[in-house]
C-alpha cells in the first residue's frame, strides 16, 4: 500500500520566521501520480496552498517553504498528501515558528 514513511524539516536551521524551511517527504514508493503540500499559519490561514513537491530522488520529495518574517509566531501545520492509483495517503507534522531576536 502506498503511504508516506515520514516528514522531514531541514536540519541545522532555527525555525524563525523569515528563514527558508526544506520539508522533505520520504515515501515507501516511487512516482506518485500527485504529491502536494499544504501549510496552515497559527490562525488556520493558509499560507501553501496544494502546492506540488519537487522529486529529489526515488521515494524523496521535498518543498522549500519561504516563511514571512511579518508571519503570525506558533505552530504551523504541514499536511502532505501523496496519491498513487486510487489510494492517497496522508500526513501532517507540526514546528513551531517563533520571531527572530
């Protein structure tokens, strides 16, 4: 069954608004017929809406998101959907994006 293994944030990054953030999905298989990304501000706003991720290499898709240094602090909502066939899986991680000192 066609499903994401796991979500992935850039390493070696502080999660503050205004920096650019690679979010990486790794998948149990190849070329999915569609993945997207959507991402939701602290106030449920969304500021990614359905975007496609970009193939890296088998099974690996990633997204660079350029947060908005005037954005809202909190948790921000990362939900990705892949879909293969008829089947779509989903899955959602949360980071916190705070404001640069």
């Amino acid at each position: 069954m066609h499903k994401i293994l796991k979500i992935k944030i850039s390493k070696d990054i502080d999660l503050v608004l205004g920096t650019a953030i690679e979010i990486t999905a790794i998948l149990n298989e190849d070329k999915p017929t569609s993945i997207t990304i959507t991402i939701e501000d602290p106030n449920t706003t969304e500021v990614v809406s359905t975007a496609d991720m970009s193939r890296v290499n088998t099974k690996v898709y990633n997204y660079i998101y350029q947060s908005d240094e005037d954005g809202n602090e909190g948790d921000y909502i990362i939900t990705i959907e892949s879909t293969k066939d008829s089947y779509t899986s989903v899955k959602q991680k949360i980071i916190t994006l705070r404001e640069q000192d």
